[in-house]
C-alpha cells in the first residue's frame, strides 16, 4: 500500500503540473498602444478575423486617405507586425512550460539467472526531481517578466510602424501636391510655348526668345514626369507599409498638406514625456530587473544541489522475496557551485544597466534633435510662405507685365518663372518636412503628445 501511495503521488504531481495551459493575451499590447496613439490594434489568429479586417481595411480605402487612417489600415493589415507580434505566442509557450514539472523517470531490470532453479531477479523504480517544486514558482515569474518585457517590445514596434506610416504619407502627400503644381505649371509653358510660336511666326520675337520658351517648356514636362516616377515610387512604399496590393493600391490622399498648428510643447515638457512613456526604455528595465532577480537567486543558493530526485525502488530477488524503498539521488555542488553562471549573470546585469543608461541619453537627445528639426522647418515653411513665395509672385506679375510691353524679355520672364518655382518647390518640401520631423519627434517621445497649457511655446516666426 505504501508503495502504491508513493508512486501514485508522483504521478499526480505531474499531471497537475502540466494540465494549466493559459491562454495567450494580447490585452497588455492593445492598452500600450491605445495610451500612446489612440489606436487599435489586433492581432490576427483566425480566418473570421482575417475576414473582419480585411473588411474594414476595405472601408478605409472607400474614403480619402488620411495620416490616421493610414496608421490604423498598418496596424490592421502589416504582415510583419503580425510575424512580430507571434513573439508574444513564442513568449507564451515559454510560460506554460515554465509551469510544468520535468516527467518522472521509470526504470526497470531483469536479471535472468545462468542456470536453474534460479528464478529472474526483476527490479523497477519511479523517481522525480523534488528540486523543481521549490524553483517552479521562481522559473514562472521569470517567464511571466519574460512575456511582459516581449509584450512591451512588440507594442514599441508598433509604435515604430506608426511613425513610419506618417512620414510615407507625407511623402506621398507632398510629392503629390508638388507633382500637381507642376503639371499646371507644365500646362501652362505649353499653352505659352503656342502662342510664342505664333508670335514668332509673325516675326515679333527673335529665335532665341522662342528656343528659351520652348526649353522652358520641355523642362516643365522633364520635372512633371521626374515627380510623376518619383510619386510612385513613393505611393509603393507606403503600400509596402500598409500591406496593400491588386485592387487596394488605388487609393487616394488629400491635395495639400495639414495646416501647421499654432503653438508647439515645451521641450521639457517633451524630454519629461519620452522618459515616461517610452516602451524601449521600460523593455531595458524590465530586462535589467529581471536579470538583477535570477542574479541574486542565483547566487544564495548556488551551494544548493542542483538535483534531488525522490523516488521508488522495488525488486523481486529470485527466491520469490521483494523488498522495497525509497530512493534519494543529489548531486552535489562541490567542483561547480555555479562561478559561471554567476559571473555570466553579473556581466549581463552590467551590460544592460549601460544599455538603459545609454538609452536614457539617447531618447532626450533625439527628442531635442527631432524637436530643433521640426521647429526649423516650421520657420522655413512661414519664411517661404509669407515672405519669399509672395515676392517672387509679385516680381513674376511685374515681369509679365512688363514683357507685354516689350519692355522685358522672353528670357527675363523664363528666368522669373524659374525663381516662383524654386520658391514654390521650397514652400512644399518645408511643409513637408515639418511633419515628417514631427512624426520623428512623436516617435522620440514615445507616442502623440497632447499641447500642455503652460508648456506650450509660441512658434519663433510668430514673435
């Protein structure tokens, strides 16, 4: 009867061991994410979902595309992100076998004897390694910290895609307003290319004055079709983002650029924000907590035996008697008290201490950086826009004006409408650059960043 009781209690401490399998979550994610942009996000492990989804992607591509929009249609429908996000699953696994006990080992031997009338000495034993039930809870809650810092690390990649959905899509949105002008433009030099011709035909222009407005021309067209490849070029990498091909691609965006805000954050108000809600920075101090938990543990019970196994051992001798027992199998920490793995933690805890420190100083300079960045190209947007863009239209006017009256030439006009232009290609890229380095800037910090009141900072251009 002991015996039975003792083999029937190994048994059940494994298959109670192994019987919890929890359920993966994704909630942690989606609260990281949802805090810092306001955003869904989903984790696609099924057909019905797939079907949702790629429903809803269809909704989005039915209106005008936005900088939103096309963040949520990434979120949704980007294939690498949900390849990152099976991490969390990996993670998952690595949980519930953290959970489980090793299974018993069963041993057994027959001995048979060389001549009669011996009969077969028969000898079995069950045994399990004990050790594991006092270390299962800590190997749990290394795992459990393990998911939660694979959890903060996909969500930051989230995060990553987001800011590069924004700035493709000011690409392409600013590509597309510049390609537009040009194309007026393009149509416009034609239209002046017509008519300088019949000027010329009627003997009031010379033959340089007609080449340099047919050149004019065939460079309007040049820079047209430059920013027509270039459009696509750029449409395809935010379909690359987005996960979109075959018919999805059709989408569109608006013609112009979002008005720049009035008012910018404070940069302490930003610097203090990136240290609190940066994901890269809480995944290093998890990493860094963890490791300082397994270092310590290590260390107070590396005289511990690393093994101790109890088990059942019962043999049936020839004559027909069987003797039973328990069995005790230790190995004993003598020649290994585990120096390696100690000085190979203590080098790690190191090593990600510098990391997170490193990663410290980097975040508050790259949110100084992205911040000087975006401020620049604010105040070269407003310099272009109010001052520079409507004197080159003013002289543009004046020199039109002046050409009807035969008092400028054909190559004064050309050489105007070159400078209004330029001027106009500046306007746009500035514009465009304020938002991709504001993109860079939300990246920075960590997530969007709501105006602070007393935080808030007029622009420069405005004083």
């Amino acid at each position: 009867m002991p015996r039975h009781f003792l083999i029937i209690n190994l048994l059940v401490c494994s298959l109670l061991a192994g019987c919890a399998t929890p359920r993966a979550s994704f909630a942690r994610v989606d609260t990281l994410v949802a805090q810092r942009t306001g955003k869904k996000v989903h984790w696609n492990r099924d057909n019905a979902a797939e079907a949702q989804i790629a429903q809803t992607v269809h909704n989005f591509l039915q209106r005008e595309l936005t900088a939103n929009s096309a963040v949520e249609i990434a979120l949704l429908n980007n294939r690498e992100l949900q390849a990152r996000f099976e991490e969390i699953g990996l993670a998952q696994a690595d949980l519930i076998e953290a959970g489980q006990l090793t299974n018993p080992s069963f041993a057994a031997s027959f001995r048979f004897p060389s001549r009669p009338p011996s009969g077969t000495n028969i000898e079995y034993s069950v045994a399990q390694n004990f050790l594991e039930l006092l270390i299962l809870p800590l190997r749990k809650r290394v795992a459990a910290a393990e998911l939660a810092q694979t959890e903060t690390t996909a969500a930051n990649e989230v995060m990553k895609l987001a800011a590069e959905v924004k700035v493709a899509f000011y690409t392409v949105q600013a590509r597309q307003q510049l390609r537009d002008r040009l194309r007026v433009i393009a149509e416009t030099n034609e239209a002046a290319g017509e008519f300088s011709k019949g000027l010329h035909d009627a003997g009031n222009i010379s033959d340089l004055d007609l080449a340099n407005q047919q050149g004019s021309m065939q460079q309007s067209h040049l820079e047209m079709a430059q920013a027509d490849l270039q459009l696509r070029h750029d449409r395809e990498s935010l379909n690359r983002l987005l996960g979109l091909s075959g018919a999805e691609i059709g989408w569109t965006v608006g013609n112009h650029l979002p008005e720049l805000p009035a008012n910018e954050n404070s940069l302490r108000h930003l610097e203090t924000k990136a240290l609190s809600q940066r994901l890269d920075l809480q995944a290093l101090d998890m990493k860094l907590n963890l490791i300082g938990q397994a270092l310590a543990f290590r260390t107070k019970t590396r005289f511990i035996p690393t093994k101790v196994s109890l088990g059942v051992d019962t043999e049936k001798d020839p004559a027909g008697q069987r003797v039973t027992g328990p069995t005790l199998d230790l190995e004993l920490p003598i020649f290994n008290q585990g120096q390696g793995a100690i000085a190979r933690l203590a080098a790690q805890y190191r090593q990600v201490r510098d990391q997170r420190d490193a990663a410290i100083v980097n975040a508050q300079s790259e949110v100084r950086e992205a911040r000087e960045q975006m401020l620049a190209a604010r105040d070269l947007a407003f310099y272009i826009g109010k001052q520079l863009l409507p004197t080159q239209q003013k002289a543009l006017h004046l020199t039109l004006q002046q050409y009807n009256y035969m008092l400028k030439s054909a190559y004064d006009l050309l050489l105007t409408k070159q400078n209004e232009v330029a001027a106009e290609r500046s306007y746009i890229e500035a514009w465009r650059d304020y938002w991709i380095a504001r993109a860079e800037l939300e990246r920075a910090v960590g997530g969007s960043f709501s105006f602070r009141g007393k935080d808030t900072e007029t622009a420069t251009h405005q004083h």
